[in-house]
C-alpha cells in the first residue's frame, strides 16, 4: 500500500531555547496517522538531543489541534510497515486478526505516547479548536496544557464500545468522576471545564494563545536543564507509584478484547462505526443536550 505524499505532516522551528513541533495536516484537522507519528518522534528526539532546546511546544496547524486517530483519510496507512521506535515486537503487517491490531496499537499508539511521556525535557501542548480521542492522548503525554477558550475535547470511542482511547490516562488526569463522565456520555467538554478538572494548566483567548504557550515555555527554558530534567522524573515516577502505568497495561487490554467482541458480534474491530459515523453521533448528543 502506498501513503499519499502529503508533504511535511509535522514541521519543526525553534524560537530562541524553544523547539515548536507542529503537526501539519489541517485539512484533516490533524488527524494522526503513522506518517505523523513516526515524524512526530523524529521531531521530538530532534529537540531531545539538541543542547540548545530548553523545552518543547506541541502545536497543531489551522483550526484544531488533532482530530485523533486516522479512521477515515485517504492517508490512512494502518497496513503499511514502519520500523518499530517504541517497543520491541514484530511488525503488524500480514499478521491476522487481534496479532495485526495489538501489535499496532502497542507501537503507534500506547507505546508512543508513553515514550512522549518520558522526554526528559519539559513538554507544553498548545490546543485550539478540537482535541478528540487520539488528540487526547497528544495532549496528555506533555507536562502542560495551554488551551484556547474555544478548544473542545471529548473522548467518544464508547460509541465503538470500547472503553476510551489506548493511553488511558482518564483517571489520573481527570480524576474518576470526570473520566466517568466524558467517558460514559461521550460528550464533549470546554477548556474551562478541563481547568476545573485539573486536566489544563491555562485558559486564555485564541488571540493570546501562541504569546502564552512560548512565554511559559521561555521561562522554563531558563532553568537548569538537568534539574529539569529530573524534576520531571519525579513526578511521572509518582504518577507511577499512583497505579498509571499498571493502569494502562490492565486497559490496553480491555481495549482490545472490545475490538475482538465487536468483530466476534460481525460489527467489525470498530463496532460498525467509521469517522462519518462517529461525526454524526457526535451531533445527534450535542443536539439531543441542546434540546434539554
């Protein structure tokens, strides 16, 4: 299978101690494909591995951040071969059944972003418009979150019947009554409602977005490097101590036997539901949720 050269799917720019990592497909309104995951790691071990970079900003370009997983784009390339960066398994390639989807999603999606998670410099996503599901994900694995006011986010894959997107961070960065919440409904909510959750660390216009994401990202760029580094450590070693890697491990696998249900039932892997699928069950709630 052949990928479509959509030219440079993430761009890379560095402003004074900050490295801006920008991921380049708004026409699909960032929808991450593996193209986009494995250039994304290129970018990050870019700034990783120069001495110069401070900190790092995670961006998408035009109206939304990310979309989430590729489920529908002519550049969806799940059937083709990259080598793998995150864990040490074979290729999903020509496998069959639940070998080719858990052999995947372990590499390009849970294993991504727990590599993502683990840079040792510090990390801001600046999120605009939508961040759905995989963009979720995008999003939990940098340290910070600076939102626009008019940024959304929801994690509707419920509506496949399976039990939230790969990185299941839910719990910890929403705490149980909130990932109940957004979980359960599928509903989307608002930037201001992730601040009350704890999830985002500011809220400012759309205006004033990029001006506080580099002004946050300059002043922790000034720190001591390693100290940063360690810093960082610490705390994701605690978030580890609280149950969130064993977590994800336990829901990962859930994850899946929810695909090999919704596959067993001749749903397919996706419980019959496809992106256009998934946009209309979106408007229905939000339609339904205005009506009430």
């Amino acid at each position: 299978m052949s990928v479509p050269d959509e030219g440079d799917v993430v761009t890379y720019e560095v402003r004074g101690r900050v490295a801006i990592v920008t991921m380049n497909r708004p026409g699909y309104r960032n929808a991450q494909n593996s193209v986009m995951t494995y250039a994304l790691d290129a970018a990050f071990l870019r700034a990783v591995e120069d001495p110069e970079v401070g900190a790092i900003v995670l961006a998408g370009n035009g109206d939304h951040f990310s979309a989430g997983h590729d489920i529908g784009t002519p550049g969806r390339d799940h059937h083709v071969s990259y080598e793998n960066k995150a864990v040490m398994w074979w290729d999903h390639v020509d496998k069959p059944g639940g070998d080719q989807r858990y052999a995947r999603e372990m590499e390009v999606y849970l294993g991504m972003c727990r590599r993502w998670r683990e840079l040792p410099k510090p990390t801001i996503a600046m999120v605009q418009g939508a961040c759905i599901a995989g963009g979720l994900m995008l999003s939990w694995v940098c340290d910070l979150i600076v939102a626009s006011d008019d940024a959304f986010f929801a994690d509707p894959v419920v509506r496949m019947g399976i039990p939230g997107v790969e990185y299941f961070a839910h719990p910890w960065v929403l705490g149980t009554r909130g990932a109940k919440e957004i979980l359960y409904t599928g509903d989307r909510f608002s930037a201001q409602r992730a601040y009350e959750w704890g999830m985002v660390s500011r809220v400012v216009p759309r205006a004033d977005l990029e001006t506080t994401a580099m002004e946050m990202a300059d002043k922790i760029a000034a720190m001591p490097q390693f100290g940063l580094a360690l810093t960082k450590r610490a705390v994701n070693q605690c978030e580890d101590l609280m149950g969130i890697r064993a977590g994800m491990d336990s829901v990962f696998g859930l994850h899946h036997f929810a695909h090999a249900h919704n596959a067993e039932v001749g749903l397919g892997p996706l419980g019959g539901m496809d992106a256009t699928a998934m946009k209309r069950g979106a408007a229905a709630a939000m339609k339904k949720a205005g009506e009430q």
